[in-house]
C-alpha cells in the first residue's frame, strides 16, 4: 500500500517521462491511495492537456473515469489540524501536506516527483524514479 499523489496518477495514464517508471510502480504494489483532493488536481492536468490539443473532452473523461476506478475505496479525507502543522512545518502548501497526512495515518510512503515535498518530508515522501 502506498499514496501516491496525483501527478504519478497522471503519468500512470498519460504518455511521458515518468510513465514507465509509474507503470513499474504500480506492477509492484497495486494498492493506490490518495486524498479526495487528488480529484480536482487531476482534472486540473487533464485540463491542461485538452487546452494543449492532446486530448479531446471525451478521452479527457474517460482517463478521468479510469483513474477513479482505480483508486474506488482508496480515498480518504485527511485529518485538518494534521496537514496544518505539516503546512506550518514546511514549505509546502496545504494540498501537498495532504498527501504526507494521508501516508502518516496509513503508516505508508508518499510516492511523488514534487522535490520540495521530498525535501520537506525525506522519511516519508519518496520520488517515483526510487519507487
């Protein structure tokens, strides 16, 4: 069981650098969790790619609908005063403090390329390229 944020979801679905290295991932551990957040942000990148011309609206909501099958049953809300003090802790912002939360309360490694999560959060937040 590992979280993963939601930019390794993206590269799980959405050919590029990382795909393979998150393809490897989820060989080696099939269990995904991630904050209900993980939603709006995946979106937020599928957005980005149909405003690039890369993806129709329909490929768009059938990835969208793919990821979320994925993760059925794996989301969760993290504890609020939790992802405040990582927040307060680091240099992070709220959203990235939910995922490190989330892998805190379920004991488990945060799997993301963001390097200030990373840097902030070394014991728990593990880049997809060591995974």
């Amino acid at each position: 069981m590992i979280v993963v944020d939601s930019n390794v979801l993206a590269y799980l679905y959405l050919p590029g650098n990382y795909t393979e290295a998150a393809e490897r991932l989820y060989q080696q551990d099939t269990e995904w969790h991630a904050p209900v957040l993980w939603r709006s942000e995946y979106r937020n990148i599928l957005c980005g790619y149909m405003r690039r011309g890369v993806l129709t609206l329909e490929q768009a909501y059938a990835i969208q609908r793919e990821a979320e099958s994925l993760l059925d049953g794996a989301e969760h809300e993290p504890d609020s005063r939790r992802v405040l003090e990582l927040v307060k802790a680091s240099d992070c912002s709220a959203y990235d403090c939910e995922f490190v939360a989330l892998a805190e309360t379920l004991g488990v490694t945060v799997v993301t390329m963001d390097a200030k999560l990373i840097k902030a959060f070394p014991k728990i937040a593990k880049p997809l390229t060591a995974a």
